[in-house]
C-alpha cells in the first residue's frame, strides 16, 4: 500500500524552539503510525533533512511525503518533490 500524505507541522511550533526539530521529528511517525495504524515506521534521511533544513528553530510548516507499507508491516517514509 502507498499513500501521499502532506504532514501540518503548525502545531510543534507550540513548544520551545530549542526542542522544534526532534519534536517534529518524533510527530511525523506519530502521524504516521495513526493513518497507516502500524507502529515500526522507517523515516527515509531526505524527510530528516527537510526538517532540520533551516536548524533546530525554523521548522518547515509543512512536509509532503510519500508512505510505503510493506508486506512484513513496516512502513518506509521518504519526501515527495
């Protein structure tokens, strides 16, 4: 199965900005694991550098991504361009 998905990444703004990135970080494979109701989630190194692009402080607003579920159960993540 494979979805596109495009991620709000507005509400990891609320904490403080030295903690923006892990956190938004750890909210993709959250989001993740809710919409594709698995738990072992693999975030592709393109998707963490889109993230951490700008530093720790200016997170993107948004990400678009692309979702692979294999067939042992675990989901690929990797950034759609």
């Amino acid at each position: 199965m494979e979805r596109v998905y495009v991620i709000p990444l507005r509400k990891v703004k609320n904490v403080p900005r030295t903690i923006r990135s892990p956190r938004a970080v750890r909210y993709v494979k959250e989001f993740i694991g809710k919409h594709m109701k698995t738990d072992d989630i693999k975030i592709d190194a393109s998707v963490n550098e889109k993230i951490w692009e700008r530093g720790i402080q200016k997170i993107p607003p948004k990400i678009k991504v692309k979702a692979v579920q294999e067939e042992d159960g675990s989901v690929a993540v990797t950034l759609v361009e």
